[in-house]
C-alpha cells in the first residue's frame, strides 16, 4: 500500500520549495551577474596592462602596497600578478629585464616560481630550485612578510621538517604578526593532509582567532581548519560543536564587512561551503546574500572543475533548502492561519 503519509509529506515540501524559492532569491544576483575571482578596482588596471604586455601599472601598485605597508593587499596582489604570468608573463620577463633587482617584480618571480612546480610529480626537487629566488625577493624589503609566505609554502612543497618550518614561522609573525597570508600558509602545513593532523590544525586556527585584531579575517581561520576536516576526513574525530563555532565565528567576522565587498569575498565563500556541509541552509543563504557577485575559484574548484557553476548550482540547491522549511500558510501574529484580510 502506498504510504499516504509519505506522499503527503513529498507534496507539502515541493510546494514550499515552489511557493518560497523565487521570493528567496532576494538579494541575491542573478546568476549572469556573478563573477568569478573579479579583481578589485586596483588590481583590474593592472591586469588590463599586463594582458598588453605592460608591466608600468603592477609596478607602481606594488609598490605602493610595499611603501604603505599594505601586506595583505601586497599579498593578493602578488598571487593574483603572478597566477596571471603563469600563462602570459612578457610583461614580467621585460620587468625583470628592465629592473633586476626591483622587490616587487622579484616577489612576483618567486610567486610565479612556486606555483609553476607546484603540480609537478618533481614537485619537491624543483622548488628547492626556488630557494634562492625567494631569499632575494626577502632581501628586497626586509620588512615585507609576503616573501616568508611564500617560504612557509615552499617549505610544505619541499617536505621541510618542522624545525625549519618554525624558524620559517618565526620570522614571518617577527615581520607581520597577524599576516592572514602567512597564518593560512602555516595552517596548511600543519593540516592532516601534510605534516600535522586535524587537531594540530584546529589547535593552531583557534589559538590564532584568539590573538587576532577585531575585524581581522585570521578570527575566520577556524573555519578552513573546519574545512580541511570536512573534505580531508581522516581518523580524528572532531566534535560537531568544534565546528559550529568555527563557523559561528567566521558568521561573525563577515558580519564586521560590507555586503557585497571583494576583501572578504574568499573568506565567505569558505564559510559558505563549511555551513553547507553542516547543512544549516539559512546561515548559508545570508552568506550567499553578503558575497553577492563576488564568487571565489576556491574552494569551489576544490570539488569541481567548473567553480562558478558549481556555486550557482549549489547557490540554488541552498534555496530550496531553505524553502522547503517554510511553512505553506505563514500564520498571523495571533496565531491562526493569515487571512488575505490580515494586514
């Protein structure tokens, strides 16, 4: 026999799911207004003149972030410049050539560097190929941190131990304390997918979050320890009630900015992922209103090869989600069902 329940039940969710859905696209773009890891106002420019084979605009923006001490702006600038010349780097290679010894296109060298090896089966003896490419971009500003981030990842790259990893470590926080750069560089160093384990992880990220500056996005980084555990499994066990407050407190850092702003646009894309797999649909929908048109390729490509659709498909799934929880008959403040009289 059918079970009349069942089907009751399959029909009443449907409904909501087509009642709801199309209301809670509320403030949300549509899908052909979102855009996937769009450069900020600053670094736009930059790329435009580096897709003509002009290097002038990356320069001056480079060194503008080094003078201002802007590390975390200098950091994403620098892997954005250098993700860049991974497929076309004319406009580095006349840089390098016009100004050898210039600090900012020595970091994007070294940047460039590591990451064009990273893939390699080889991946360990060519990058201490780059060792010395990374010391001259350190030795260009002494007070930069970005070069001791790209350290801390090359050390992971090249099966560093943890001795030279802290020295490393230490040298970095001397310069910047609460680098987001480098923290993110050191947790996955010691995720379980390298050298450490996912309480090592979370240990690190939480102590971290509790020494950060408000407003600062290393109070997030909880959140992509939870991440790691969720996608990297392992036999470590770590308690539901670790990771809602991992993503309670990512809630709260994102709260701190703008909607809509390209700065945290990674941070909340994490988050949105981490809130998804705990499947708390409507603290993932509000995040998905507050990154607006700004989707990241991570961590989207680390599930798909297709990041972007990957997002709007999983942006939809969310709202029905959350659709299907929303009653049929929203009831009035007196507690029957509303009526079209009911103001």
């Amino acid at each position: 026999m059918v079970d009349t329940m069942a089907l009751l039940r399959a029909f009443i969710r449907t409904a909501r799911m087509v009642k709801n859905t199309s209301r809670l696209a509320a403030g949300l773009p549509a899908d052909d207004e979102v855009l996937l890891d769009a450069p900020d106002e600053r670094l736009a420019p930059a790329l435009v003149a580096a897709a003509r084979g002009e290097y002038d605009i990356a320069a001056k923006l480079l060194a503008a972030t080094r003078e201002a001490a802007e590390w975390e702006n200098r950091d994403r600038y620098a892997r954005r410049l250098a993700a860049f010349a991974r497929t076309r780097d004319e406009w580095l290679q006349t840089w390098q050539s016009e100004s050898p010894h210039d600090p900012d296109a020595l970091l994007v060298k070294a940047e460039l560097a590591v990451r064009r090896w990273w893939e390699s089966p080889a991946r360990a003896e060519l990058l201490r190929e780059v060792g010395p490419l990374i010391a001259a971009a350190a030795e260009g500003d002494p007070r930069d941190p970005v070069p001791w981030r790209i350290a801390l990842d090359h050390a992971r790259g090249t099966n560093a131990g943890h001795t030279e990893f802290e020295k490393l470590w230490a040298e970095a926080v001397r310069r910047s304390p609460h680098h987001y750069g480098c923290h993110v560089a050191a947790l996955k160093y010691l995720s379980a997918a390298w050298y450490g384990s996912h309480r090592e992880c979370f240990d690190f990220a939480e102590r971290a979050a509790q020494d950060a500056l408000p407003g600062s996005l290393v109070q997030a980084l909880p959140v992509r320890a939870a991440f790691a555990y969720l996608t990297e499994g392992g036999r470590a066990v770590i308690p539901r009630e670790r990771l809602d407050e991992a993503a309670d407190l990512a809630i709260a850092v994102s709260a701190a900015y703008a909607p809509a702003d390209p700065w945290p646009a990674e941070v909340r894309n994490l988050l949105t992922y981490v809130l998804i797999r705990l499947e708390r649909w409507q603290d993932a929908l509000d995040q998905l209103r507050l990154i607006g048109p700004y989707a990241t390729s991570f961590p989207w490509d680390r599930v798909s090869d297709d990041p972007l659709g990957q997002f709007l498909e999983l942006r939809d799934g969310v709202r029905l989600e959350v659709a299907s929880t929303i009653p049929l008959h929203p009831r009035s403040e007196h507690g029957g069902r509303a009526r079209s009289g009911d103001h």
